[in-house]
C-alpha cells in the first residue's frame, strides 16, 4: 500500500470478518498502520444540532437536514405492506422481506454517508469542537418528534466526530448544562451559545 507521498507502509493484518446483509455480502479487514497526527492550528467551533438544519456552527455554516428516511418513507410502507400480504414461510414472502431490507438499508447507506462527510469537514475544520451533550434516548421518548430525530441520527454524529478528532489532531468537546470546565470548551461553548438566539428567532417552533 502506497500513501500520497508515494512512501511505502507495512501494514498489520488485526482482524476480519463477513456478514450478509440485505442481498449483500460484505468483507471487512481490518490493519493497524503507524499514524502520528499533526498539530492542528485551527479554530475551536461550536456546533448545534438541530432538525430543519441537521448542523450549524458558531461559524455560520450550514448543514442540511437531508431526511433520507422521510423520503423513503412511502415505498417503505408500501414494501411493509406486501410482506404482511404474504403467506409466512413462502418464497414470495421472503422476497418481499430481502425488498424491505434494501429499502432500509438505503436509507442507513445514505445516512452514513452524509454524516462521515460532515464529520470529516468539521474535524479537518477546527482543532476543538464543541457539541451539545444531548439526552437523545430520552428525546426519543417524544413520540412526536420522535421519528425526525433518529433520522438525524445525532447519536452517530458524536461517535464519528469523537473517533475521527484524534487522527486529525483535533478534540471534541461534550458541552452538558453544567458546561466544561477547561478553557477550550467554554470557548467552543460560547460559539453555541451566541448561535441560538439566533437560530431561534429564524426557525419555526418546534423544529430544534
């Protein structure tokens, strides 16, 4: 395996496995390679999570809410519906459940995707981010809303941020009601704290 500056990096096989999952099969190696990080010089951000826009930063920028699941969510019951039509243990019923799988899994694909680009930019970005430390199991509990936060999947922002900062040279800051109490964090605290007033007075009740 060669890196961009063409300097050649004996690799460690650690592990690997197989899984099958909606139709596919799929392989997953993985290696342990030698990594130093860099020393980041960039900003210490804020960033709020929210529904209508998925993220904002203390620096303005905007990240869309792409609601993949929301879109799929028509050919999913419709998918639904055909596998209950189905007599159990028949071949047309396990077609249709390998059609529904495929739906979902789409809809996780897309997902993911959208949230490793997000993720990368922001810890490529700023040598400190700070999030909000947000109770999303308990949010869930709001049925009414319920259905629009997992689809954000803010739980899966934070796990790809906190395990992407290091190899960037970056940190990621959980900021609860208490706050942080090292400097940096309330630097990045204080990025979010001057983005709500803000985000509350453009954005409709009940959306963040």
């Amino acid at each position: 395996m060669y890196t961009d500056d063409h300097v050649q990096q004996v690799l460690h096989l650690r592990n690997g496995n197989d899984r099958y999952q909606a139709g596919w099969w799929w392989i997953s190696i993985q290696v342990e390679v030698d990594h130093t990080p860099t020393t980041h010089t960039g900003p210490a951000i804020g960033v709020d999570l929210g529904i209508k826009s998925l993220a904002v930063t203390s620096e303005g920028e905007v990240f869309e809410n792409q609601r993949y699941l929301m879109r799929a969510l028509r050919t999913v019951k419709r998918r639904q519906r055909s596998v209950s039509r189905k007599v159990k243990g028949s071949a047309n019923r396990r077609k249709a459940v390998l059609k529904l799988a495929k739906a979902h899994f789409r809809v996780v694909c897309q997902r993911k995707d959208v949230l490793h680009k997000l993720t990368t930019a922001l810890v490529q970005q700023a040598s400190l981010v700070g999030i909000e430390d947000l109770h999303v199991a308990g949010m869930l509990k709001n049925h009414r809303r319920a259905q629009a936060i997992a689809d954000g999947a803010w739980a899966e922002l934070r796990r790809q941020l906190e395990y992407k900062a290091p190899a960037f040279g970056s940190r990621v800051v959980a900021i609860g009601q208490s706050y942080s109490s090292c400097e940096e964090g309330v630097k990045a605290l204080a990025g979010l704290i001057r983005l709500k007033p803000r985000l509350h007075a453009t954005t409709p009740r009940g959306l963040l």
